[in-house]
C-alpha cells in the first residue's frame, strides 16, 4: 500500500512538473534560444596569507581570516551555456586585499610588524553547475489546474556551483612610515632574493584554481540577480611579499639599500627572553621565521551581481518576444 502511495505521488508531481514547463516561460528548452549570459558583479575580497590573521597562532584556511581587512572586488563574464543546466563562464576581475600584523594580539605576529597591499588583476574559465535552476513561472504569474490543487509555486531561486583555471597578476606593497608613499616590495628582496644563498626572485603572476558557488534570483527571463561566494587558491606563497626566514639585515642594506632593509625587518622587538635571571629583549636575526613556505597565499570575493540573457530570435516559438500559451484558471 506504501507503494503504491509512492507511485502515485511520483506520477503526480511528474505531471505536475510537465504541465508546468509547457505551459510557463520556463521550458527545457529554454537555453538554445538564450545561450548567452553576461554578469556584472561587486563586492568584497579578503586575503588568506602569513600577515594579519586572528589572535592566535596561524592557522589554515578560513579559521585565519581578518574581517577588518576586507576590501574591495569586481568583475565581469560572460557565459556560454552548453545545456539547460551547465554552462561555460570566462571571468576578468580586479580585486584589493589587505593583511597587517598590528590587528593581532599574538605577540609573534605583533613582533614581526609586517603588512601589505596588493591589487590582483585575474582571468579564469570555470565550468558552472546549476544544481537548481531558477524558475519564472506562467504567463502573468498564473499556476496551472493541477498546480493549484496540489498548492505547489513556482521557485524563482536557483543554486549553482562552479569550478576552473585561470591566471592573475599581483604586486604586493608597503607603506613608508616617513613619508606615507607606497612602495613595490618585489624589487627590495625582502627575503635575501638574488642574493647569496637567498631564494630567487618571485614572480608577480601565476595559476589559480577558482572554485566557488551562488544563489541566483530570476526578475524575468531576461534580468536576474545573483549572490556568489568564491575562493581562489594559488600556488605561490608571496602575494603578501612573506614566506621564509629572514635574511642578513646589513647584506640587504648593502645591496637595496636602508628601505628595503627597513621593510625586510621592522620588528618591534617586544618577545622577552629569560638570560641569567634577566629578562632581555633580543632583536630579531637572521635564519629566524618570517613566514611559513609550507601554505601558498589564497583570497577571497562576495559579490552581488546582475546578469542578463538575451533572447535569440527561434522562429515559429515566439512573437513579439512572447511564447503564445493558453493560461489556466
């Protein structure tokens, strides 16, 4: 009897769900006569890297994220759908982060006194899933025989996620305390890069792997709006400028010159350490950690958006813009 119940349920909500994509503007197919999806969004970024971070020891991932630094993202794409319910997206952004040893509590981070700015500037193709697809339902909002007695409305939100490749463009910065300008790290060799036994230097480029989801939210057929949470994971450990250890203050003097030796280590010396029944504050030396080489750097958007799909012309379906359907009462 259970069953039976089941299966009469199943064949009822399938009809339902029939008469409801053949008689509403949303249909199946739908997508061959609006392929095409273009996207402008904004919103806020965040940075995931050695500066900043919570009141604690760092940690990985989310659990380090410093709200007080979030700043500012954009974008616009433009998606190709393959199907009803996949779609290919190519994506050019812009986006600030941020990261500042001195809005933490942890003394080792408060000692190392470091802080950044960069602009990223990124390109990425990602392959977008919609798990739900928004919905618009009939002519002038009516709902089908069939709907109305079962009392099912029509869902205008939809869930998609989504995934990819892309490439992006950072140059991390710090601002002299003497006179408030902003100065390109890479060219200071912060770390000892390029000299003997330092690292090499780093590129301001590389991969990233995007990956993310949202919520969409359908105004017509053609105008919708959309809020999207994504991560980008790189593979690169210098947005912030910080990876490894510190590096012989003087050599760097030598070669860069007192700003670069200022931004390589403007430690606060503030860490006591106990000798011969003293307490003693050493400074800071080199071959000590200044960052750690073992989590690449990653950030962070939330957008709002709004998207719009234009219609293709599909002869013998539409008129005048409009599917000629019978509505029901």
């Amino acid at each position: 009897m259970l069953f039976r119940s089941f299966i009469l349920a199943a064949l009822l909500l399938a009809a339902y769900t029939h008469e409801y994509y053949a008689q509403g503007f949303y249909s199946s197919r739908m997508w061959k006569v609006q392929k095409h999806e273009y996207t402008l969004q904004l919103g806020a970024s965040n940075f995931l890297g050695e500066l900043g971070g919570r009141d604690q020891i760092g940690s990985d991932f989310l659990w380090d994220l410093e709200f007080n630094q979030t700043k500012f993202a954009g974008s616009l794409s433009y998606m190709m759908y393959l199907g009803e319910r996949v779609g290919i997206r190519a994506q050019g952004g812009v986006q600030r982060v941020a990261g500042n040893d001195n809005t933490t509590t942890e003394i080792f981070r408060q000692n190392r006194n470091l802080h950044f700015r960069a602009n990223i500037y990124d390109f990425t193709t990602t392959i977008e899933f919609h798990i739900i697809k928004e919905k618009y339902g009939n002519l002038y909002n009516l709902k089908s025989n069939l709907g109305k007695k079962l009392g099912l409305k029509k869902v205008n939100v939809g869930f998609y996620t989504f995934f990819g490749l892309g490439g992006f463009y950072f140059n991390p910065q710090a601002q002299n305390p003497s006179n408030g300008m902003w100065v390109d790290l890479a060219p200071l060799g912060t770390e000892g890069q390029g000299l003997e036994g330092g690292p090499e230097p780093y590129k301001k480029y590389g991969v990233i792997v995007p990956v993310g989801f949202g919520l969409r939210y359908g105004l017509s057929r053609e105008w919708g709006i959309k809020l999207e949470l994504a991560h980008r994971f790189t593979f690169t450990d210098y947005i912030d400028d910080v990876s490894t250890v510190y590096y012989d203050n003087d050599a760097i003097a030598n070669a860069y010159g007192s700003q670069a030796a200022y931004f390589a280590n403007p430690t606060l010396n503030i860490i006591p350490t106990y000798t011969d029944g003293t307490y003693e504050y050493n400074p800071t030396k080199a071959g000590m950690q200044r960052g750690d080489p073992t989590d690449r750097d990653g950030y962070m958007y939330a957008v709002l958006g709004v998207y719009y799909r234009p219609r293709a012309t599909a002869k013998g379906r539409y008129r005048g813009g409009s599917r000629r359907i019978k509505a029901s009462f």
